[in-house]
C-alpha cells in the first residue's frame, strides 16, 4: 500500500503546484479587500458566508488559470523546468487541461451563482486563457497578468450591495502596476546568463507581499481589523510557498 499512498501524495502536491497554490493566501487577501472597499454599509468585515464563497471561487478561478498556463507551456516546460509536474510525468497533459478547465468553471459558476457581473466574469476568464496561450510570446502580456487580478476584484466587486467606489480604483491603480512590475521580472528569468534562482526568489517574495498593498487600502479607508487580517497574509503566504509552488 505505500507505493500507492507516495503516489497519492505526489499527486495531490503536483495538483497544488500546477494550480500555484502558494498564491492562494494573496488571492485570498484581494478578495477581502476587494468587499470591503466595494461595499455599500463602508468599511466592515464582509458576511462570513459571502467572504468564503469569494474566497475559495477565487483561488479556484487563479488555480484553473495557473493550471492552464501549464498546459499550454508544456513544451516550454519540457526544456526550460523539467522539473515541474507535465513534464516530469507526473500529471499528463490531458489529465491538467481538464483539471484547469473544471476549476475555472466552478471558481466562476460561484462567483455567478452569488450574483457577480457576467460580463465581468466572461471578461476575467477571456483574459486569462488569452494570457495563457501569447504571454511566452509578447511581452506585453504583461498587462493581461495584471488585468486578471484587476477583473477578479471587479467581479467581486460586482457581487450584491458592492460596488467600486473612491478607494477601490486608487487600490486597483497600484494593484496593476505591482503586477505589471514583478511580471517584467519574471520575465528576464529565462534570458540567457540571468540569476534565474535569484530572481525566481525575488519574484516569489513580491507574490507573497501582495497583500501589504491590500492593507494599506484598507487602512486608509478605516477598514482596521480586515487591514490585520490582510497584512497576516503575508507570512501566511511565504509560508504556503513553502509547501506548493507561486511561481
């Protein structure tokens, strides 16, 4: 029975690193900010029941995406990191374009089910597919990445008695362009006689301090208790990166 306990094992961790799950506490964190700057009663902690609903539908809609990106840089993969889970065998091609798929459906029937934007969902996964197949081919693809954190927190933002408002834009605003930035980096990992681990770690430190811009908005708007709850995120995140992959 061990055999097929490892092999349980490997395949859960490469379902998690396939769906960069070491993001998932940033993606987590944007969600929240993204209720409680969109909302109507100002800045309070948003319902139990809505904050979870958002919460695990966005990191379902960032785990298809991430998962899919995968999939389509396979033969990318299978030269520049063999050791990732398609090219290592471990989960086949096939096997993660329907695992991707089923997770950006269901992250996005919740986010319609609890009454967000379709049109603004609709925008969020065209986004993130078409991100998925140019960004190894145009480095302005850059933006798209951007866009899909931006469209997430629109969607959310959509949601019942929410809507964008003063600070959530200012928030969106530096939101984009944090992204935009580590995306330029990521992207020079790859150049010839780049400090690929060097950068590999920067750019997985600026995933995990995402939420240090989530708080700030947060603070500004008087919005103190989600504010410490984002701003935990941070070490909660570095710590997730140690168990599944962000980048």
């Amino acid at each position: 029975m061990k055999p097929v306990a490892v092999a349980q094992s490997s395949s859960w961790r490469a379902g998690l690193d396939l769906a960069r799950a070491g993001n998932f506490p940033s993606v987590a964190s944007n969600v929240l900010a993204a209720l409680v700057l969109s909302s109507a009663a100002g800045s309070v902690w948003p319902a139990p029941g809505l904050l979870a609903l958002a919460v695990v539908a966005g990191c379902l809609v960032y785990a298809g995406g991430a998962t899919l990106n995968d999939v389509a840089d396979a033969a990318f993969d299978a030269q520049h990191r063999p050791e990732r889970a398609i090219p290592r065998g471990i989960v086949a091609r096939a096997a993660a374009g329907w695992l991707g798929s089923v997770e950006m459906v269901a992250g996005l029937g919740l986010l319609i089910a609890a009454g967000a934007n379709a049109l603004l969902a609709g925008a969020l996964t065209a986004t993130i597919l078409v991100y998925d197949w140019i960004h190894k081919r145009w480095i302005g693809s850059v933006v798209l990445m951007a866009g899909c954190r931006g469209l997430l927190a629109l969607s959310v933002a959509s949601l019942p008695d929410h809507a964008p408002r003063g600070a959530f834009w200012w928030w969106v605003g530096a939101l984009f362009v944090y992204v935009v930035t580590l995306s330029l980096m990521a992207r020079w990992e790859y150049r010839p006689g780049a400090p690929a681990a060097k950068l590999g770690r920067m750019v997985g430190g600026l995933l995990a301090f995402i939420p240090l811009l989530d708080a700030l908005a947060l603070l500004a708007v008087g919005a103190w208790w989600p504010a410490m709850a984002c701003a935990a995120a941070v070490p909660f995140g570095r710590w997730a990166q140690r168990l599944a992959a962000s980048t």
